[in-house]
C-alpha cells in the first residue's frame, strides 16, 4: 500500500487552494435522484468517497458526466437521473461509505420503494440508523430491517409531508429527510434538525430544484414537497473541516499561508478556538491568511459539539497541534464515541496525552520525532501528517486510503507551501522497509 512520508521541521508559506465540501458534495449527488432533469454541480473534489458515490449512483442507473475543473479547481458533475434501473443499494457498495444511506430518501420518495444495506459500523464507533427510518416512517413509510437491508416502501403511494422530531441532532438523519419531504405531498416540519453549513447547501440546491424550504441552519427545517423536481446548477461550498486542517498545519509548522477560496464564517467556532491558541487568522480577499510566529502554540481547551460548536471532524487535527502546545489542553468528544484512536499512534511520536473517557489531557512537549504511524480512519489519519510536520526526522503514514477519501491533492497542495511530503508507492515503500 502507499505510503505518505513526511520530514518535518519546515515552515508553511505561500498559497493553497480549499476544494470543495465532501460532505456537501455527497449529499447533493444523492439528490440527483430526485429529477428526472440533469443536476449539475460544480467544485466537486476529487475524492475516493466522491468516486464511491458516483459509482452507487450509476449502479441506480444514473448517467454522470464529469468535466475537468480549471487548474487545481473541482470537477463539474452532471447527473442524469432520468432511468433508474435499481433501487437496491448493495451491500459490497454501502459498506465502503456510510454516507451511501444518503440514497434512502430520495429513491423512496421519487420511486415508492427503496432497499438499502444497512452501513453497519465503523471505526470511530457504532453509528445507527435509526433516526434516518423513524423519520421515514414519520412520513408514512414502511420501513424494515431483513438480511442486513433496509427495505422501506410508501403503502399510500407517496410519503406524507409531516413532523419529525429528532430525539438529539443527526447531520445524516436531517438530509436523508429534508430530500424525501421535497418529494413528499405538503409541508414537513424537522424539530431539533442539523444546522451544518453542508445542510445549508443542500437547502439551496432543492429550492434550486422547486421545493420551499424555511429555515435551512436553524433547527426547525420546514419544506413544502412537490410532485416533481427539476434539474438545477450548483456549486458545492468550500471545505471547512479542510480550511481547519490546514490552519492547524500552519499552527503546527508555523507561517503564513493564504488558503485560497476558504470562507472562515464557515467555522467560526474552529477559528476563534485557533485564534485563542495563538494563530493570527485574517479574511483577506480571495480566502483566510493565517499565520504563526516563531513560538508555539498555547495550550487551550475543547469540546467537540454540533455545528456551530467546534467540528469532531477537526478534532484530531485539534490534538495534533496541542501535542506541541505550551501547557496543557483538555479535549472532549461528544459526538462519537471511540473517536480517540490517533492517540496511541501521536503517542508513539512522543505525545503526552492520557485519555479518560470522553476526554484527553493533552500535556504539550517540546518536540515530536518521527515514527511509523498507522492510518485508522479519514480524520486521524490527516492529524498524523499534520504532527510529522512539526517532528524531527521522517514520520511514515501508511493505509493512505483513508486520506484519498476525503484530502483532494494532499501531498501537492502541502508541498506547494514548502512542506517535505511525499507520497511513496506501494512497491518502494515495501522495498525500502
Ligand atoms: C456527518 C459527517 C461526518 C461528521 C458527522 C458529525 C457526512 C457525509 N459525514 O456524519 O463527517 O463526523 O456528520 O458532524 O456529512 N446517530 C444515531 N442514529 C442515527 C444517526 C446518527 O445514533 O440514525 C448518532 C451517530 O452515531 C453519532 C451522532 O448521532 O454519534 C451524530 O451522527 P450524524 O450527525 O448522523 O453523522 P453523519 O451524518 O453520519
């Protein structure tokens, strides 16, 4: 397997270009489902979980055309939903990306019928569901479990527009049912919906389609169904836990880097937490300057929470930057469970962190040095590049996968900006071991 080798010790400076949102992206390619009109959608990153998706899609019988964005820029996806073959979502494809649930709703509402694989779990914990059915079935589906799938269908022809009152708030749960009430007959109420800035966007793309949407980013979301949708244009939003990730490499290398087309409102919480620890973070035209002088870091605590609160898919990119902090931090997951699993492997680059529970007291040390390190999922993999920039000697990252899934051009983009990175192919990495 490849690996990404990293030599640390070099500051950031220069230029680099934010791509567009993974999670908007995936979610507003599964809306394509709901026209029988092409859906277009611009700043598309190129992604292994936007290959996935599209491969899913097509598998539905969606016809998708890809142009090449400018230089550096996102591909151009046309999505033509006009034959659908399946409405099955197999299992050797969901399982790869959980976001594939993200099907559900739209093929129940358009087709009246839809059965889907159940994710099952992952890495950072076991992540259900049941609050994507129970809204489903909020809205007069039938919805069972049989043999690992969820077949749900509409007995009365077409889902009823209704009120979903999700118990605590799922990102995945609120799209998976904002797209089936754009379909659905009258007004559905969500209570207690997501107010990420990817659900925003998905907002703006089914009002692009004909649907009535109010409150898009609060958490009462209301959306008038129509019997049909139409095609639309439109561009996904810049990346924000991307922007994070390398605000913190700059925290963590030190610098001055102008990340190109990132909007910091985006991640608001995210840029106050960086600014108290001491990162100077400025919009500039075109994007977000952010710079670190000669010393580290201060040490500062944070919680993990729904959006606007700090993002957990920046946490531990968060921790890497604490490890090389002055002082001490304290670090609290709230959303997933089991989202500590980078620790070990900072650890093994010399971090000092101890884990209790939901939290880990991360104590800052002067220097990391170098070490193998092992990828666990998409998130941590990225926080163990950002440490072997700040460590002595070469850190190798193995199963890079996980960064493909969701880093469009990590390696170019950070070595742009002067970092010593680079990616090493399977057969010298192993040759070289
Ligand atoms: C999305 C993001 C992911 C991010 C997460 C939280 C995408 C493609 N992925 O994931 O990167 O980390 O939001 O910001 O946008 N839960 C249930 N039952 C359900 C649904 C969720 O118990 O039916 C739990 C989950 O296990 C988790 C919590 O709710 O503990 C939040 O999950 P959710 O917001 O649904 O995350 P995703 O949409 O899967």
């Amino acid at each position: 397997m490849d690996q990404i080798r990293v030599h640390g010790g070099r500051p950031l400076h220069g230029r680099l270009p934010i791509s567009g949102a993974k999670n908007a992206a995936l979610p507003l390619m599964a809306a394509g489902l709901l026209s029988a009109e092409p859906v277009r959608l611009a700043n598309v990153p190129r992604l292994a979980d936007i290959a996935s998706m599209a491969n899913l899609l097509r598998q539905h019988g969606v016809r998708i055309d890809r142009a090449d964005g400018p230089d550096g820029g996102g591909d151009t996806l046309t999505l033509s939903a006009e034959e659908i073959v399946s409405t099955v979502a197999p299992y050797d494809l969901v399982r790869k990306m959980r976001a594939s649930v993200l099907v559900l709703g739209p093929l129940l509402a358009r087709f009246g019928e839809a059965t889907v694989s159940l994710p099952g779990g992952c890495a950072i914990g076991n992540r259900p569901v049941d609050l994507h059915l129970k809204g489903l079935a909020d809205l007069g589906a039938e919805v069972e479990i049989e043999n690992g799938y969820i077949k749900a269908s509409t007995p009365g022809g077409r889902l009823q527009g209704g009120r979903v009152a999700f118990p605590f708030v799922s990102v995945g749960a609120t799209e998976n049912l904002m797209m089936a009430a754009a379909l659905a007959a009258g007004e559905t109420e969500l209570v207690n919906a997501a107010r990420e800035p990817e659900i925003v966007d998905l907002a703006r793309l089914l009002t692009a389609m004909g649907a009535t949407i109010e409150g898009a980013g609060t958490d009462t979301v209301r959306i008038q169904g129509r019997e049909t949708l139409s095609g639309a244009v439109h561009r996904v939003i810049p990346d924000r836990i991307e922007t994070g990730t390398y605000a913190i490499a700059v925290g963590i290398a030190g610098g001055e880097v102008v990340l190109e087309g990132a909007d910091g409102g985006l991640i608001a919480s995210a840029v106050d937490t960086l600014a108290d620890a001491g990162l100077r973070i400025e919009e500039v035209e075109g994007g977000l300057l952010v710079a670190r002088g000669p010393d580290p870091v201060i040490g500062v605590d944070m919680m993990t929470e729904p959006y606007p609160g700090f993002p957990t898919d920046l946490q531990a990119q968060y921790m890497a930057l604490m490890t090389v902090s002055r002082g001490a931090s304290m670090i609290t997951e709230t959303i997933f469970e089991n989202r500590f699993m980078h620790v070990p492997e900072l650890g093994r680059m010399g971090a000092n962190i101890n884990v209790h529970h939901a939290s880990a007291m991360v104590r800052g040390v002067p220097q990391l040095t170098g070490a193998p390190v092992m990828a666990t999922d998409l998130r941590a993999s990225v926080s163990l590049v950002l440490a072997g920039l700040a460590a002595t000697g070469t850190t190798m990252v193995n199963r890079v996968y996980h960064l493909d899934r969701g880093y469009d051009r990590l390696v170019e983009k950070l070595s742009a900006c002067g970092a010593a990175i680079e990616r090493v192919p399977s057969e010298r990495a192993a040759a070289e071991e």
